[in-house]
C-alpha cells in the first residue's frame, strides 16, 4: 500500500509535475476575465491529478492533465454567481495544449544551473545569505543558525521564503526546448485534429 | 469569492514548503515526521502540494555546483551584480570619464538589481493581485508594471507603466507611490488608484487620504486629497476635481474585467479597448470619432463592442491589412 502511494508519488514527479508552466500558461486562457486565478486551477489540478488511482492506464499524461485542468475551470466556472455568455463561448474556443509526447528535450544544464543562480540572486539579502549556506554549501539549519546569529525558527522562515520564490520561478520556466509560438502550435494541434 | 482561494493556495503550499525544508533538517525528529505523515495524509491538495515544494527543492540542490571549492562558506556568493567601488577620482579628464562611466554602470546596475527591490508586470490583457510582505495589496491592470521597494523605513512603489490599485496597508512605514512626476504619500488603508497617461498621472483617492507632491520642487503644489478625489499631474501642471463613487466604480470596472462607458467617445473607447488586446481597433473615419457611447463591455472582447457599435450606429468595420479592425462611416 505504502509503495503503491510512492509509485503514483514517483509517476505524478515524473510525468505531471513536469508541465507545470504549459498548464500555467494553458490556464491562462480560461481565466481572461479574471474571476479565477490560474494559479488556482493549476494547483487544484495538481491536487486532482494526483488523486488519480488508475494513473497506470494513462498514456498521454499531457492529455490527462489538461483535461483535469480544464474539469477545475469549468467547476470554477459553474462556482460562480453570475455567469456571462461570453464566458461560456470562450471555453469552446479554448485548445487543449500541445500533446504531443516526447517533447521533453531537457534544456542545456549550464542554462538551467544559471536560472537557479538566478532565482537565488533575486531574493531578499538575507534570505538569500541562509538559503545560499543551505543549498550551495549545505550547511544544516542548525549550522546556519548559529553562524548568523538567527534563531532556527528564523532560519526555516527564511528557507521557506526562498523555496517558494524558487519553486514559483522555476515552475514558470519550462525546461523543455520552448515553442518558437505557443498560440500557432496549439491552433495547429487543432487544425489536425479537426481533419482528422 | 475567488479572491480568497490565491490566499488559501499560498498557505498550502507555504506549509508544504516548511515541511520539505524540516524534512530535509539533519536534526529532523521522528514525532516530525509523523506530523508530517499526518498532515500529508489530511487532502491531495496536501499531497500534491508537497511534491511540488520537493521537486524544487531538489532542483536547487544543482546549485551546489556553484560552490568555488575549498573556500570558506560565502553566504554572499550569490549576492546580485557587485558594485564597482569608487575610489579617489584622478585628476586627468579621461579617467574622470571613465569614474562617470562607472557611477553610470553603478546607478543601472542598482535599479536593475532585485536584492531590495521587486518588480512586478502585467502583458497585455492580463491582470494580477500582488499582496506585499506588509499585507498591502497592488492590483496590477493590463500591461503594468510596478516596482516595489522598502528600504531606510519607507514603503516605496513605483509604478513605471499602465494603472494599478493600491491598499496600503497600516503601518509605521509611510506608503509612497511613484508615477510620473507624482509623489504620492498614502496613509495607512488609504486606497488609491494611478494610471500613466502619454505625459502625467492620472490619481483617484477611494478611501481615506493621500498626500501629493509633485517631484519638482514646487512646494506649493503640495495638496491633500481625501476620498473621492482625482487628480492629474502632467506637464501642464497639477488640477484636482471631486468625483462620485459610481464614476470610480466605473474607472475601475477593469478590475471584473470590464470597460464602462457613460459618454465617451468612439475615440476614446476604441484607445480603451487596444489597452487590453492585441487586436487593435482603428478609427479611419474622423468624422465617427466623437460619437458618443455608453455601455459595459468585457476588456478581451472588442468584437462584441464592435458589433454593438455598427448596430447603434451607421459604422462599418472591416479588417485592415494588419489585423486590425477598421471602424469607418457607413455610406
């Protein structure tokens, strides 16, 4: 039971998690008119999808999760006091992202080691000095704690703080090669599909 | 309603952040990890929220190849750009010049740098609530971009393009909003819209009280406005007039996603519209351009305003050649 749990764990790391910022920027289209956060939708998705039981008879793992975004907008959509028609004719129009799999050439490392680099130097200064000592020299809290004069209280606050700046950062930056334009593959998808 | 969900997701996957840096504490004791069992155990929001928080955790330990080796532990390695000392100026005119250069190098390097300050942006159509570490609140319209600052006891937000909302929140910190040649001194849970004109500021107190001083120094602009004030500052100078709550209310339909209109011309309008889309609207007939309009649009959907516009009116619109949509007069 408990390796059953680790597996789908392991399966939604491996293959939802990683489509974070294309269900991002997919969840976008369903909320121009700014009654939903699409933060929201991606993170009940996310929720959703690791719910999921049966992931093992799942093919298209992009396909699923889209489709599960796209139930949380919807939900969203029908949570809502007063609907406008033209909420509803938007969501026709919105194509599901590009599903195709195998997609996932993983970008050129030193790029990615610079983005985190990056994402490190964007935060606050001391933040930034205890999750520097932390992930760059891995010091333990306590370590840190007593080297800055900080509580390790103050210490977890401050790795916390940067975890989050970071796992945001990083959740928008897509780690696969990025489509020279988003909207012309998606209408593309489509296009097949309809002649399909 | 849905505005409170942003807050509840972030608590989420703040808690889930603290348990993944506890976990990873070599300290880390058994009664926490069953917490941590416990608390992961409670929803699949739970569960997922935590994989997320771990992954990134993960990914961040590739910044251990960073690390310079056999040095000391640096906790500034990471610090943004360095800044240039100055030292002694030499006398001769070309390494005055290179001195300048080098303050010039320092200034950029200083408003592009994000170690105090933190810039936040709209694209063109979207919008975007920001809650600052002092619980105030900016709420970004479309294609904006605010700059947040606080430092030496101040709350400074600059805004560089398009309108936001401002809530400051109560605080010792004074809360100043820069626009333009505007200096805006909020109080505490004052509310405030700004918008950047082509040349100025536009300024819309909401609630409570604001003080403006123009950064020339003409002191004598200073003024207090209170609620249910607007002012503008341009290169024209500074004019303020009262205004009623409906027509703030109006001024800020943009918030639900929405243009009012109670009069405004065509002109007007369309400039609106080409605010919040790509898909341009064009007036190519100057004898429409004041036609007068009143209504409640959606900001994403100009077509739906140009078909109410060629019905109420004998308007005709075409596409133009670069994807625009032409308004001209019907014949």
């Amino acid at each position: 039971m408990a390796q059953d749990d680790e597996d789908r764990r392991a399966w939604f790391r491996r293959e939802i998690l990683p489509l974070e910022p294309e269900l991002l920027a997919y969840a976008r289209r369903f909320c121009r008119d700014g009654q939903t956060d699409p933060e929201d939708l991606v993170h009940d998705a996310f929720a959703r999808a690791i719910a999921c039981k049966t992931w093992r008879e799942i093919g298209n793992p992009a396909a699923f999760a889209t489709r599960v975004l796209r139930n949380c907008a919807l939900d969203a959509l029908r949570r809502r006091k007063v609907l406008t028609i033209t909420a509803v004719a938007d969501f026709d129009r919105i194509e599901p992202i590009d599903e195709a799999p195998g997609a996932q050439a993983i970008m050129e490392s030193r790029e990615a080691l610079q983005a985190l680099a990056d994402a490190i130097a964007e935060l606050p200064t001391q933040c930034r000095r205890v999750f520097t000592l932390r992930k760059v020299y891995n010091l333990s809290p306590d370590e840190i704690a007593g080297r800055m004069g900080l509580s390790v209280s103050t210490v977890e606050k401050h790795l916390v703080k940067g975890l989050r700046y970071c796992s945001d950062k990083l959740g928008r930056r897509s780690e696969r090669k990025s489509k020279v334009d988003e909207r012309r593959s998606w209408s593309g998808t489509r296009d097949q599909d309809a002649k399909r | 309603m849905e505005r409170d969900t942003g807050s509840r997701r972030e608590a989420v996957r703040q808690a889930a952040a603290l348990w993944v840096v506890r976990l990873d504490d070599p300290s880390c004791s058994e009664a926490d990890r069953a917490a941590f069992e416990a608390w992961r155990g409670e929803s699949f929001e739970h569960e997922a929220a935590y994989e997320r928080e771990a992954v990134a955790w993960a990914r961040l330990d590739r910044a251990r190849a960073l690390r310079p080796g056999l040095q000391r532990p640096d906790a500034d390695l990471l610090a943004p750009a360095p800044k240039p000392r100055l030292t002694a100026l030499a006398r001769s005119p070309w390494a005055r010049g290179l001195a300048a250069s080098a303050a010039m190098a320092l200034i950029v390097a200083g408003s592009l740098s994000f170690g105090t300050s933190t810039a936040y942006a709209t694209a063109i159509g979207e919008r975007r609530v920001v809650v600052l570490d002092d619980n105030s609140r900016i709420e970004l319209n479309t294609n904006s971009k605010v700059v947040v600052r606080f430092k030496r006891g101040v709350r400074e937000v600059k805004l560089i393009k398009g309108e936001a909302l401002f809530d400051a929140a109560p605080d010792a910190r004074p809360f100043v909003v820069k626009a333009a040649n505007a200096v805006i001194a909020a109080d505490g849970s004052a509310q405030l819209a700004v918008r950047l004109g082509s040349d100025g500021a536009a300024v819309t107190v909401r609630k409570g009280a604001v003080d403006v001083d123009p950064v020339r120094a003409e002191a004598k602009d200073d003024m207090r406005l209170t609620a249910g004030v607007a002012a503008i500052y341009d290169s024209r100078g500074t004019r303020s007039r009262a205004v009623s709550e409906a027509e703030i209310d109006r001024s800020l339909a943009w918030r639900q996603g929405a243009i009012a209109l109670n009069g405004q011309s065509l002109a007007q309008a369309a400039a609106e519209f080409n605010r919040y889309n790509h898909r341009q609207i064009r007036i190519a007939d100057p004898s429409i351009a004041s036609l007068r309009l009143a209504g409640y649009f959606q900001t994403t959907e100009p077509t739906s305003f140009v078909s109410a516009v060629t019905s109420a009116f004998p308007v005709r619109a075409s596409q133009g050649e670069d994807g625009a949509i032409r308004l001209s007069r019907r014949s």
